[in-house]
C-alpha cells in the first residue's frame, strides 16, 4: 500500500491521491499516527467526508457481497441470529436521565 506525507498532501486530491487516502482510512490497526494528521489536515480544507463517504460506500459494498454470497439458509440462520441478539436487550432510559437514576437507586418498599 503506498503512503503519503501528512506534510506533502496536495489541495487538490486527484483520484490517485484519494485512492491511496481511502486506504489509509479504512487500515486497521493503523501502524502510525499519519491518518490522524491528514484527517486533521483534511478537515480544515472540508474534504474529509469525500474520503469518508467513499469508504462507508466500499464497507456497503463489502457487505453486501459477504451476503449475498450466503446460501439462502445462511442467510434465514443469520436474521434469526440478529433478531434474537435484539430481543434480549433492554433500553432503561440514557445515562444521567435523572428518572432513570432515581428509579434504578430507588430501593423496594417493604411490607
């Protein structure tokens, strides 16, 4: 994978540049802390979302392609698994909701 130099990035990202640039977003682990000065670097010139929307779009495809290469019963097993991991969980309100912090150090009333 080629790198670029948070110091040498160009104002103008040809598709070269941001093919290189998506890659480093979407690295993991990142073996350095260059993504995190051209996101900075990046941010202050408002071309950050090109790169990110461009990843999310590739991460879409990347799903979608695992998916559909499940056989039709894979895919029935997969949604059963998604729809029972969400049946068990239970929302008690946002942290630091003051109703739910005095509901849950509420202690029962004894007969």
């Amino acid at each position: 994978m080629k790198k670029i130099d948070p110091n040498k990035l160009p104002e103008i990202l040809t598709p070269e540049i941001i093919t290189i640039l998506v890659e480093i977003a979407m690295e993991f682990p990142k073996k350095n802390d260059d993504w995190q000065i051209i996101s900075k670097i990046l941010i202050e010139r408002n071309q950050l979302n090109l790169i990110l929307d461009i990843v999310e779009k590739y991460k879409d495809d990347e799903r979608e392609k695992k998916w559909n290469s499940l056989s039709k019963d894979s895919q029935i097993e997969e949604l059963r698994k998604r729809e029972e991991s969400l049946k068990d969980k239970k929302f008690s309100g946002n942290m630091g909701e003051e109703e739910v912090i005095l509901e849950k150090n509420r202690k029962p009333k004894l007969p």
